[in-house]
C-alpha cells in the first residue's frame, strides 16, 4: 500500500498563511463486505456480500487561507476529493427482493468550499471585550458514478456562534445546519444543532453548564435512497 502526503505552506505578510496539502490514501474492504454470506434484514432486503471487492485510491487536495488581524479572523478552505472505482452500493431487484451489495463502481467525487469570519473580544460602549462572533457558510457537491447510476447531490450549510461575556459569566449560542452528503446512491440526513451555555471563571476555577437541541423535542436522523 502506497499512502504519500505532501504538505506546502506560504506566509504571504504576518497576518495570513496560505497551506496546501495532498494525500493519497488506501480504502481497503472489510471482511464483512467480503463475505460471500447472504443476510436476510427484513422481509424484502437481502444483503449480500462480494468476494470480488478490490482495494481502491482516495486522492486528497486540500487549499485552505487564514487571516487574523486584531479582534478579526477569517479563513477559507477548498477541498477536492476523487475515488478511482470507489466500493460504493450496487441495488439489484432479484424476484420480489431488493438485494444490497457493493461493487468497485467508476468514480466518486467530493468538492468542498467553507468561509468562516470572526470577531472576537469586541468592546461596545463601556462593556469591555463583551461580545465574540463567528459565522460560517459552506457549499458542497457530491458526484456518484456507477455502472448502473449516476446522481449528484448539492449541499449549502452554516452556522453562527455567539458569546457574551460580562466580568466572570459568560453565555454561549451555537446553531449549525447539519451538512448532509451523498455516498453511492444514499443521502446521509440529519437534525440541525442547537447549544445554549452559560459559564462563571474566577483565577483556575471554571464552572459552566450547556444544553444540546435545547429547542428540539423530537431527534431525527436517517437516509435517503435515490
């Protein structure tokens, strides 16, 4: 198994760095998709294994620019993933059964782009270092190529974090929509995430308590088939 890495950095003036890494990385199959045993997981799927499976490359590339400056920071990342005949999902109709395998498809491809931007410590009126703010926006698309398929699946996500701070208390905001993304012929879904916090600092001592989907009565997670 051959698995390089290369890793280039530039600072372009004090503030910035520019970074740029490639990797070539092996998948290898597990023993359990291997198997040539057939596993009966309802009344209509059967799973069934392929002894044929081969070792693929994942190649890597990654861009990503960072600025800080005073109470502002920014970065933007770029990522590029590409799989040559990835192990990815084959759905076959066999009589009244939907029988799940997995095959060396053509192709998979990932293309990733996030910018986030913050400020933090910021002074208003006579509240000194008061508010910190950080936003981010992101896009991905996703392309599953297969002998039998081809879908493509486009994703926008964000989110914002927010914290007040006052003498020793701080409170603490946090939403983020949930990034969904697309393997083989599957969507993979989920809730969007939701914190509140609030936290006391004296000299060592912290003390702080959070909540998670503190809005949220009703957890969802699952998958969408194409």
């Amino acid at each position: 198994i051959f698995a390089p890495t290369i890793r280039l950095g530039w600072q372009p003036h004090k503030n910035s760095f520019i970074r740029y890494s490639f990797q070539m990385d092996p998948s290898i199959p597990t023993l359990s998709s291997l198997t040539d045993v057939e596993l009966l997981l309802d009344t209509l799927q059967i799973i069934r294994g392929n002894p044929l499976l081969k070792t693929y490359k994942i190649y890597k590339n990654n861009l990503n620019y960072s600025y800080n400056k005073g109470i502002f920071r920014g970065f933007v990342n770029i990522n590029h993933n590409y799989s040559k005949n990835p192990i990815m999902e084959d759905i076959l109709i066999e009589g009244d059964k939907v029988v799940l395998t997995e095959n060396n498809q053509i192709h998979f491809q990932q293309f990733d782009f996030d910018v986030n931007l913050g400020l933090n410590g910021v002074t208003i009126g006579s509240l000194s270092r008061f508010l910190s703010v950080n936003a981010g926006f992101g896009y991905s698309r996703y392309n599953s190529k297969g002998w039998r398929y081809e879908h493509t699946f486009d994703d926008f996500n964000f989110n914002i974090n927010v914290m007040l701070s006052y003498k020793n208390l701080s409170f603490l905001g946090q939403y983020r929509k949930y990034k969904s993304s697309l393997f083989g012929e599957t969507i993979q879904n989920g809730p969007d995430m939701t914190a509140l916090g609030i936290f006391w600092k004296k000299k060592d001592l912290q003390l702080g308590m959070a909540m998670l989907y503190p809005f949220t009565n009703n957890f969802r997670q699952g998958y969408e088939r194409l």
